[in-house]
C-alpha cells in the first residue's frame, strides 16, 4: 500500500464548477500536509500548506482530518487556468537520519473545460 | 527570485553510457534532493543531501549514485543507465527546517535506448 495515496483522475469539471480532491496517508505519525501543483511538463510548485483547523486561500480551501488520516483540497469557481495535476505532500519526522522524510502522492489531474 | 536549474531539458543516452545530471541552486540552500517522476508512481526519492560532501539514500538509491561538492550544485550519476531508468529526473532543495517549500528545478527528461 502507498504511503500517500490520491485519485489519478482525470476530473474533467465545467468552468465555474467547485471540485474537491482528497488525499489519504497511512502514517499516523504524519505531521505536515502539503498541497503542490504541477503544470504539463513543468516542476512542481507548493500551492498552499494544510493546517489543522483548515485554511483558506482565494479560492482554495485544504481541511485535515487527522482522525481519518486523509486531507483534502476544494476549489471554488474553477478557472481555465487551474487545469494542472495536484499532489498530496506529507511530511514526517525521522526516515532519513534525523531528517523530516516528505513524501509525495501520485497526483490528481484536474482539467477545466470552457 | 529563486532558482534551481538543471543541466539539460532533454537528453538521450544508450544503455550501459554513464549519465551525469547537474542541478544548480543559487539560494544558498543546505539541502538538495534528487526525485524520478513516473507515471502513477508519484515522486520518488533517489538520494539527497543536507550538506556538502553529505549523501543519504532514499528510496529507490539502486543504480544511481550522487556528488556534492559544493553547497550549490548535486549531481546525479547513473554509472550504467538501463532501460528502466528512462523517467523525469527532477531536481529540489529547501533550506533546513522549511522542508515544505521545496523548490523544484525544471526537470530532465532521460530517454535509455
């Protein structure tokens, strides 16, 4: 079983549409989640950190559920733009000396359709 | 602005040709890493480094190995490149205790014939 496990998708929503992705981890030790976008042919980059009590930025939205170990991302009127694959990222202490181990989901495509 | 670079876009090699891939960071950053990306595979961890000279496996190190000279550059090294190492070769680093804000360079695209 994967450490970090997410829906490949594809999801294909409307413009305007909200959609909502989740994201599962097996280790309860896990202490920082991550959501990181990618571009087709491009890096990854950090679109926004997920805390506890949830938080919002625009027009995203991450929640945690630490109980259920899983986090999600919800995105309000989707934008052409948003069209990008979106990676879970978790982050726990210890794996690598004494280094935080990150480990990173599979990815979630999201196309936006006009 | 931040900047990871890489030394190559694209880049086809032979099996059994030794590979260098370079990755150059210019923010000062302690720790490097070294990824492959797969199709339904995610990011995987190769190697990385918290510091010069420094080197820890991750989780696939089989058939790579790494070089950190300088604080600012880590090669990658596959000593025989095989088939199964055609893959998206992606490069990050971070500055110790902000593991999160990995900054990723632009990414190699290695094709093993």
């Amino acid at each position: 079983r994967k450490e970090v496990e997410q829906d490949p998708g594809p999801f294909n929503v409307p413009e305007g549409a909200t959609v909502a992705f989740n994201c599962t981890y097996s280790n309860s030790a896990s202490q920082s989640f991550f959501w990181y976008r990618q571009d087709c042919r491009k890096e990854p980059k950090l679109l926004m950190s997920v805390y506890s009590s949830g938080n919002e930025d625009g027009r995203f939205t991450a929640q945690l559920n630490r109980a259920s170990q899983y986090i999600s991302l919800l995105i309000r009127d989707s934008k052409l733009s948003d069209s990008a694959t979106y990676l879970c990222v978790v982050q726990h202490i210890g794996g690598y000396s004494s280094a935080s181990k990150i480990i990173f989901g599979s990815g979630t495509r999201l196309s936006i359709r006009p | 602005d931040v900047k990871v670079t890489q030394s190559s876009r694209y880049l086809v090699k032979r099996t059994g040709e030794k590979v260098f891939l370079e990755c150059v960071q210019d923010m000062d950053h302690e720790n490097m890493f070294w990824y492959r990306q797969d199709p339904g595979l995610g990011l995987r961890l190769i190697y990385f480094s918290y510091d010069v000279k420094m080197k820890e496996k991750g989780d696939i190190p089989e058939g790579y190995s790494v070089s950190r000279e300088k604080k600012e550059r880590f090669s990658l090294i596959l000593e025989s490149a095989s088939t199964n190492q055609t893959s998206m070769y992606l490069c990050a680093s971070t500055r110790t205790g902000e593991y999160e804000t990995q900054y990723f360079g632009p990414g190699t695209r290695l094709l093993v014939l």
